[in-house]
C-alpha cells in the first residue's frame, strides 16, 4: 500500500506540475501578445484595392451592425460582395438596407444557391467571388465586428510577397444569455489563449475564418476555392495549401470583435462539439492529451491525489495556487480592456471548466457534427458528407 500512496502522490503532484505550468505560460502568452507592436501600415494611398467577401447565412443578432462596420472602412478602394444562398433568407433585407445607406460603395450582392461541395459557406463564397473585381481578397465571417482600420491592417502583410496569407484572432463578445456568456469564455479563454501559446513557441499555422486574406494569384495557385469545398475547417485546409505553396501565414495584431449567441444549452453543446471535434480530426494524436490543458480541473484531481496519504505538502499547495491565480489572470485579463463589469461571470468559470472536460470526452464518441441544422459525417481527413 505504501507504493501505491507514493506513487499517487507522484501523480498528484505532476498534475498540479502540468496545471500550473500549462497556466503560468498561457497567461504569459496572452501577455506577451497584448504587449506586441503592431507593424506600421503603410499610407493609404499605397494599399492595392481590395474585394471583401462576406458570405451570409441568416439574420444572427447584430447582423447589421457587423456588417455595417465593414462598410465604414477608412481605405482608399474597396469593394464588398455579400452572398446568400436562399432569396428568403433574412439576411437580404440588411444588405439591401446597407445597399441604401452607402449608395456610393460598390457592394455586390449574390443570392445563388447553387452547391459546389458539402461544406455550404464555401460553396456560397464560389458563387460570390465571379463578383470580385480586385486582386486582394478578404474573407470575413458575418459575426465579426470591426474598426474603421481593419482593412488597412490586415491588407498590409501581403505587399510582402513571401506572405501568402494574412488571419485574426478574434474576442467572443457574448450576447445577454448565460449560454452565451459560457460559449464566449470557451474562446477567450481557453481556444484564443491555446492558439497564442503556440504562436509564441513558433508555430504561424493558424488560420481563422473570421478573417483569412490573401492575393487572388495565391488563391488559383492552390486549386481555388473549390480546393476547399469539402472541408470541414475550410480555413484550417486553406491555411494548409497556403504553407505548402512554401507562403507564410501571418497572424494579424488586429483583434476582431465576433458576437457569440447561444440561445440554449443544447446551442451551446452542439458547437462547442462541433468544434471539439474538429480538433479531433485535425490533431488525432495530441487530441487524446488534450485534458492536460485543462489547467483547473487538472489542479483539483492533482491535489486531491496529492492528499491521499496525508496533508498536501507546501510545494503541492504553491503548484494549486499557482495554477488558480493563473486561471483567474486569464479570466479577467481580455476584460481589462472591455465594457462588462469585471466580476460578472466568474460564478460562472467553474461549469465553464467542468463543460469543456465533458466536451472533450464527448467527442471521442461521435463521427458525425451538426452546422446550420444539417448532420455531416466528417472522415479523418476533414472532409463532409452530408447525411
């Protein structure tokens, strides 16, 4: 029995070892970024005329404001081309009213709903780009809200010509209801703060649908948007075909606002797994360790192992306390900036914690995804099929 004690308490002590260890370099990731000098765009009149592609599926809360928001650009020449795939959508009715409020932008607007693959936004944006008539592409999601500098920013990286590709994170802001709230603290702080770890340890693979720009050369280099028409995470895919063209992808300082709405629980659990298995697919071997990045519940199961035997030693109690002080600065950090009361949601962070553990198990038993109310089996390539 005395083996068995020692060596849970081994066990118990290099969970805490790992929880705080995967906290401390995440908030000092997420540090390290904020603290980042944007590049210098260069004068306006230099930036290349520019095409946004704004695929629509659906009139989600906020819709006109984000797509206003794409419309009031300080940029010399641009142009937006707004896609759906129903003529009853009610996303049509705000691009026509953005139509009439800024008469003097050139906006395309698309309704075709002609299929090219199973996965629905890209076929919609192969529909919209015959409309595109300039040679730099930005592709953003409908949910994203930004500045008046966002294309200015984000264009910049591709007049250099080893940039192949330009992406954003992005900030969930949440919508009133708790779902909501939970889903966005699944991104600020866990995804969004994974993809700048991995960012600062070197890896520039990321690519995020919100914002994915890139030069239309590069884009028929690759095979087109069709090269991508199957493709659970088009932009994941794209990111690929970029990298093996030898281009880099470039993660943008601008951070994209992107309302999260989950009206429900069930919402809420059929994207988050959606999501969680995405990652499956595309990270099978490390996904099965995942749990490790679980930094809170880690620490609890650490201490608890820790004290099988007798008290938790002082080491033992410093490593929990470190990996809790670390959670709580990644909770409240992406708030210091922002307009929601700084302690409104931290009742919340322990079920934030304990959902994506059940999250993440849950994924390893389903092969099939829900999206806009269609099922989908994906394979271990990441392509859909549609069921």
């Amino acid at each position: 029995m005395p083996l068995i004690h020692t060596l849970t308490t081994i066990v118990g002590l290099a969970s805490l070892g790992v929880a705080a260890g995967y906290s401390v370099l995440n908030i000092v990731a997420v540090l390290v970024w904020r603290t980042r000098n944007a590049p210098r765009a260069p004068s306006l009149p230099l930036l290349p005329p520019v095409t946004v592609l704004k695929p629509l599926c659906g009139a989600e809360p906020g819709l006109y404001e984000h797509l206003r928001s794409f419309c009031r650009q300080d940029y010399p020449d641009f142009q937006i081309v707004f896609g759906v795939r129903d003529p009853s959508d009610p996303a049509c009715e705000v691009v026509r009213r953005l139509m009439a409020e800024f008469p003097s932008l050139p906006i395309e607007f698309v309704i075709n709903p002609q299929q090219h693959g199973s996965n629905c936004k890209t076929s919609n944006l192969i529909n919209m780009f015959a409309r595109a008539r300039h040679d730099m592409l930005v592709m953003a999601d409908s949910d994203a809200f930004v500045g008046p500098d966002y294309l200015a920013n984000v264009t910049a990286p591709l007049l250099d010509p080893g940039v192949g590709l330009v992406t954003c994170i992005c900030r969930g802001a949440p919508t009133r209801p708790v779902w909501s709230r939970l889903g966005a603290m699944y991104i600020n702080e866990w995804y969004m703060p994974s993809v700048l770890l991995a960012w600062v340890f070197g890896h520039h693979g990321y690519a995020s649908g919100q914002t994915l720009c890139l030069r239309r050369d590069t884009l028929l280099a690759l095979g087109g948007l069709r090269a991508i028409a199957h493709h659970l995470a088009e932009d994941y895919r794209l990111g690929e075909l970029v990298r093996g063209m030898g281009l880099r992808i470039v993660l943008s300082p601008y951070v994209i606002d992107g309302e999260h709405h989950e009206p429900d629980l069930a919402s809420l659990i059929r994207h988050e797994l959606r999501w969680m298995s995405t990652i499956r697919v595309l990270r099978p071997r490390s996904f099965r360790w995942m749990f490790l990045t679980f930094s809170l519940p880690l620490a609890a199961i650490g201490i608890t192992l820790a004290s099988v035997e007798a008290s938790p030693s002082t080491g033992a109690w410093l490593l929990f306390a470190a990996a809790v002080v670390a959670r709580l600065a990644l909770h409240f950090v992406h708030r210091l900036q922002g307009n929601r009361p700084l302690l409104s949601d931290l009742w919340l962070l322990p079920s934030r914690d304990l959902l994506i553990c059940w999250v993440w198990w849950r994924s390893f038993f389903i092969s099939r995804v829900t999206w806009r109310g269609n099922e989908f089996d994906v394979d271990a390539d990441g392509v859909m099929r549609r069921l």
